[in-house]
C-alpha cells in the first residue's frame, strides 16, 4: 500500500512539474523580447531603416542605432581629424529669415513617417532663421537610445535636402561654417560611462556641405584603442 502511495505522489509530483514548465514556456514565449542593441533589434524583426548609419526601430518613433554600421570604411585613430575645424570652412552668403518649409521634397520613402511632433521641432527652429553654414537650417530631435536624428533645410528654398540624419551623441554646427560635425568631443562621455562595444566602435564624423549636398572629410574613433 506504502508504495502505490508513493508511486500515486511520484506521479501527481511529475505533472506538476511538466504542467508548470509547459505554462512557463508559453509565457516565455508570448513575452516581448528585451532589446538592448541594434542586432537585439533585427532579431526580435523589427523594423530597419536605411539612414546612416542605419536604426532599427523599437517602438513607434523610437529607435536605436547600428553603432557598429558607422565604422565601415577608413576610420582614423583619435586625434585624425584634429586639423578640421570651423574656422577653416567659414561662409559669408547670410540670411535674415527663412523660406516656407517645402515638405513636398521630404527625401524619404514614406512622407507618414514625417510625425506632427517632427514637423513642429522643425517648424520652430525654422522661424528662429539659419543657424548653418550662412542660410541653412538644421533642426534636431531625439529618436530613441542613443539615438538623435537631423534634418538639413535650405533656408532660401525651403527644401528639405536631408531627412533623419543620424547620430548617438548629437551634432555641432556654426552659422558661420558648412563644418558639420557628428559626435561632436563636448558631448561625448568619459570611457566608464560607456558600453566596452560602444568604446571600440564609436566614431567621429567630420562633414562639409557643398551645393546642397554632404561630403565626407573625416572619420576617427572617438575612444583611445
């Protein structure tokens, strides 16, 4: 009798186990992946837009970038591009005001993707006149982790040249200069506040805007390896 008992526990004790475990991997399994970087991102399917670098997007609006995307191609040492600098790309073609936002030339694929929170960061920092390289206008809004986007609007024109610009720690431009720099070195934080992988990929970018258009000068790493 003692050991149909036993036996009768030993059985109830297994389907307990099996129905927990099987509950346990249902809920596993309908439960929203936690994403920590771009590839988290890709894997869980979400969406990647083609910017550059290119982002993958968490939620509605909200994105992270491909930090390793922006090291493709010749990236120097720190210190590479030291001898770019603003007052070696100075402009003297000023305007006063700005022109009507054009939003027909909006460059991207889907003009929906262009939010009323966007066109409202943008319709400000218009009315406020250039702020880039003489008559330009280059609006900023943050986009997610490490995540901040940019638009390049010709003053004169109205058109939107560049849309969703991407980059972690933010832009710094000068009215007075078609320097454009991307992580710029006053926003960057100190090496014990970053992720090792952010440390080795990380870059600086150094462009200069030309007849309506980006060209790139420079890139450097923005950690010591």
């Amino acid at each position: 009798m003692r050991i149909h008992t036993k036996r009768l526990f030993l059985w109830v004790f297994l389907l307990v186990v099996i129905g927990f475990l099987a509950f346990f991997g249902i809920e596993l399994q309908n439960r929203e992946p936690i994403i920590r970087t771009f590839d988290d991102c890709v894997i869980a399917g979400k969406r990647v837009v083609e910017s550059i670098p290119r982002r993958c997007e968490i939620s509605e609006g909200q994105f992270i970038v491909d930090i390793k995307g922006v090291t493709r191609g010749d990236v120097g040492e720190v210190g590479t591009c030291s001898t770019y600098v603003f007052e070696n790309y100075t402009v003297d073609n000023f305007l006063k005001g700005s022109a009507v936002i054009d939003y027909g030339t909006y460059p991207g694929e889907k003009k929906e993707e262009l939010s009323n929170d966007v066109k409202s960061v943008i319709a400000k920092e218009v009315a406020k006149g250039p702020n880039f390289s003489g008559y330009y206008v280059v609006p900023s809004w943050g986009c997610g982790t490490l995540c901040q986007e940019s638009a390049i609007i010709n003053g004169k024109t109205g058109k939107i040249l560049i849309f969703g610009f991407a980059s972690q720690y933010g832009i710094e431009i000068k009215k007075d200069s078609k320097l454009f720099i991307v992580n710029p070195k006053k926003n960057i934080p100190s090496e014990n506040q970053v992720s090792s992988e952010e440390r080795s990929t990380l870059t600086r970018s150094y462009y200069v805007l030309e007849n309506d258009r980006f060209n790139l000068l420079c890139r450097e790493f923005v950690y010591k390896k």
